[in-house]
C-alpha cells in the first residue's frame, strides 16, 4: 500500500516536471516524441513547391508563443520551417495515425479530459489526414475551367444537391463562354446510420459530381474536408480560374458571380480571397457552443477571415495554399482555418458585401431584387433555391 502511496507520488511528479519542462520549452516537445512533428526533412515527392513566399509574421503577432496545444504545434512548425528549407509535416498513414495517446494527451494539456467527448476525439485524430477517396472525378476539369462550385456537403444531403444541380451550381458554359463546374465533397456515414452506399454510387454515376473519402461526415472534420478540397483541386483541377468554397444551403447568383469576377483587373483575379470578412474575431470560449474552442488548445485571436457559407479564391493561389496546409496541424473551423493558410501566404480577404453568409434582413428574404443584387445568401431550403432561382430569371421581373 505504501510501496503503492510512493510510486503513485513518484509518477505525478515525474509528469508534473515533463509539463513544466514543456512549458518552458515548448519547442523541445519534439524531443520527447509528445507531439509528432518530424524535425527532418522528409519532403514527399508529390509536394509540390508552392508559387508564393510563406511567411508566419504576420501569424506570429496574433498567435502567442504559450502552452497552449495548437499554438504549440504551431511554433514547432515555425521552428522547423527556420531550420529548413524544406519543411514539412510528417505523414501518417490512414491505418496507422489514429488516436494521439489518450495519457500522453492529458500530460500535455492539463485538462484534456474535461474538454467535450467530441473535441477530444478531435484532437486524438488530429495528425489523420489522408484518408482515402471512395468516389473520384477524374475528368471533371477536362476543359478549362472558370469557376468550380466546391461544395461542402454530407451523404444523406441529396435534396440540397439536386436544388444546387438544378439552379445555380449547373454546369455549363455561361455568359461569354465562361465554363462552370460543380463537384461535391462529402465524407462517410457512420456504422449506426443507414447505409447509403448504393444510393450514393447511383448518384456519382449518373450525375458525375460526388466526391467522397472514407472519413466521417461530422462537424469537426470539416476542416479535414477543406484540405482535402485543397489537393483534390491541385491535382484535378490545376487550370481553374476561381474556386467557390461553400455550404449546399445557399444560394448564389452565378451571373452576378461571374460577372464580379470578369470585372477583376489581372493582379486582383490571380490573389482572391473574398466573401464576407470576419474581422479579428476571438475564439468562442462558452462550452454549449458549437465553435467551441478550449482556451488550452488555442489562445489568441483568430486572422480575418471569409464566411464559411461561401467564399471565393483564386485558382492560382491553390497550389500554395494546398503547400501551407500540409505544414499546419488542423484547426477545428474550417473558414478559420482558411484565414490562416491564407495569412501565412500574405494575403488578407477582401471584403464584399454581395456575400451575405448571415443572410439579409428579414424583409428581404422573398425579395427577388434584393437576390439579384446579392452573390451569395445562406440560408436557403431547396425549395426556396428553386423558387428564387426562377424568379430572378423571369424576364418580367425588372429590378
Ligand atoms: C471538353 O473536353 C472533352 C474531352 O477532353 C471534349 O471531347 C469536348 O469536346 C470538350 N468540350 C468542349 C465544349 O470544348
Ligand atoms: C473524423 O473522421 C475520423 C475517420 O472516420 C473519425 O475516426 C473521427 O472520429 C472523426 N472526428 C470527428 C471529430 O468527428
């Protein structure tokens, strides 16, 4: 009993001394293997170089060098980065990344175990990121295209597809030959839901827009889905001019659309990152939320950044932006997330007020004009999407 009394003393102080040695050295969380940030260069072949400078600067001034756990992981990359000109994060295979060892969490962040069930499998499958794709489109990019609509959506989400497929997202060739493509990015369905596989199979082939990768389709993994539309975009549709990142229950006028971005003179076109501006926002810090963020996993503020609802970026910004989010761990939002990868490259979004992710006033919200006026609106059900989709085409209406 007493034998047991010491030991249990002598490993509560061994840990207590590896946190405080962690937080006075964050950067040697290497060293002890905590945290799995390779310090070599192990630089895969199929990374590619990314076309602008990355600079972590401007995220040092917002990000502070302290214990928190992302913030750590970080400033680990940060000091990798300076030891190297190739730097990069290790790569874990799918089978064998998952979970960060639960003990080895709770040494690192003091209350890990009071964080909720979700956000801690969060971070457990924080360094699983190439889960493999279930269904592809190889040649969705064939021909050049202007505008791809990369929607976010979820298996059991066909009525919004077809709403999008039917309205807005259709693809074609639109005002001045400029070609638009639609693909959604789905995950997978849970063992306890209905299996939806055939159903699924049924849709990629007839309509030759689903994308989806064997990982699950959960809030949380919402910014596993932004990287993976970052490298599917790299790798199958280099030429695209502009890139919509977006929800399947909005609603966008694509006319409107295109026409906002034909009126871009070249330097703006080639580092777009547009939509409506969040402005130095803090992290939600109340537990009920669903963008709850644990003070010990991040401090500080978050970058300017676009509504997720919908945004659009430049087709040549993506191959570096795909670069930045291989060397950065995963944020838990993923439109934050974007702001950070976008930071580290320069550049900041531009704000524009056609982009209404919060929708528009009440009164507005069967207003046809007022949708004529706008690019983007969230939030619209399917049938709403039909409904105005008609009404801002009727050539009676005169706005
Ligand atoms: C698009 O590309 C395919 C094959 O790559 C070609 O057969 C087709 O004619 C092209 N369509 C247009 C409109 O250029
Ligand atoms: C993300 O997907 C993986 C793979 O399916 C799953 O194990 C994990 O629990 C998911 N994470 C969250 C937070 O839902």
């Amino acid at each position: 009993m007493r034998f047991n009394q010491r030991l249990l003393a002598m490993v509560l102080s061994i840990s207590l001394l590896i946190l405080f040695y962690l937080t006075v050295h964050p950067e040697k969380i290497n060293a002890i293997g905590v945290v799995n940030i390779s310090t070599q260069q192990n630089f895969t072949s199929s990374s590619l170089k990314p076309h602008m400078p990355v600079s972590f600067e401007d995220l040092r001034k917002i990000i502070p060098q302290d214990v928190a756990y992302w913030n750590r992981l970080f400033y680990s990359i940060v000091t990798n980065t300076e030891k190297n000109d190739n730097p990069s994060r290790r790569e874990y295979p799918w089978s064998a990344c998952r979970e960060e060892n639960h003990e080895v969490l709770r040494i690192n962040v003091h209350d890990f175990d009071s964080y909720p069930p979700l956000f801690q499998t969060y971070v457990k499958g924080m360094n699983c990121r190439s889960p493999p794709i279930l269904i592809n489109q190889l040649k969705k990019c064939n021909n050049h295209t202007f505008l791809l609509f990369a929607i976010k959506s979820s298996p059991a989400n066909f009525e919004r597809r077809q709403a999008v497929r039917e309205t807005w997202g259709r693809d074609g060739v639109y005002l001045n030959g400029r070609r638009v493509r639609t693909v959604f990015f789905l995950g997978n369905y849970q063992p306890d839901d209905p299996n939806l596989g055939a159903l699924l199979s049924f849709e990629a082939k007839h309509f030759g827009d689903i994308l989806q990768w064997d990982f699950h389709d959960s809030l949380l993994n919402l910014t596993l889905k932004m990287d993976m539309f970052l490298q599917w975009t790299v790798k199958y549709c280099p030429l695209v001019s502009f890139v919509f990142s977006g929800d399947d229950d909005v609603f966008v006028n694509t006319d409107g659309l295109i026409q906002y971005l034909e009126s871009l003179d070249s330097s703006q076109g080639s580092h777009l990152y547009v939509g409506q501006v969040l402005g130095l926002a803090s992290p939600i810090r109340d537990p009920r939320s669903k963008y709850y963020i644990p003070p010990t996993f991040y401090s500080g503020s978050y970058p300017e950044y676009t509504g997720g609802g919908g945004f659009v970026i430049s087709g040549e910004l993506m191959q570096s932006l795909s670069f930045v989010s291989k060397l950065f761990p995963l944020f838990p939002i993923d439109d934050v997330y974007m702001g950070l990868c976008m930071k580290a490259l320069g550049i900041t979004p531009k704000k524009h007020d056609g982009f209404q992710t919060f929708d528009v006033k009440k009164q507005d919200r069967g207003n046809v004009c007022v949708h004529k006026q706008h690019l983007l609106i969230h939030q619209r059900s399917p049938r709403e999407t039909e409904v105005m989709w008609k009404n801002i085409h009727n050539p009676l209406v005169t706005c």
